[in-house]
C-alpha cells in the first residue's frame, strides 16, 4: 500500500514539474519581449522624426534660392 502511494505522489510531482516547465505561458519572457518592444518602438519613433524633420530641412535648404511662381 505504502508502495503505490509512493508511486502516485511520484507521478503527482512529475506531472506538476512537467506542467510547470513546458505547458505554462512564459510570463518573464513575455514581459521582456513587451519592454523591448516598446524601447525600439520609441527609439524608431524618435529616428523616423529626425528623418523627417532633416529631409525638411534639407528640402527647404535645396529649393529656397528657386524663385516661387505666381
């Protein structure tokens, strides 16, 4: 008797290892998956704003001696 309850408390333990390791969402992976998005996310919203703010700057620069026409 002391040898199948051994046996399922065994089984019992192996059962929570393996639902613990492989079949649970991976919580810390996810959080820094979202950290690291939101830091490149904001650091290409930062880059794409330089750009445009130069590619203004260097078309105002190109085209300013041209004479407008009314």
């Amino acid at each position: 008797m002391i040898e199948i309850t051994i046996g399922i408390l065994g089984l019992l333990i192996a059962w929570f290892t393996y639902k613990k390791t492989f079949l649970d969402k991976p919580k810390e992976e996810i959080e820094h998956f979202t950290v690291q998005f939101r830091a490149t996310q904001t650091t290409s919203l930062k880059v794409r704003n330089d750009l445009i703010k130069l590619s203004q700057w260097v078309f105002h620069r190109k085209w300013s001696h041209v004479p407008r026409l009314n």
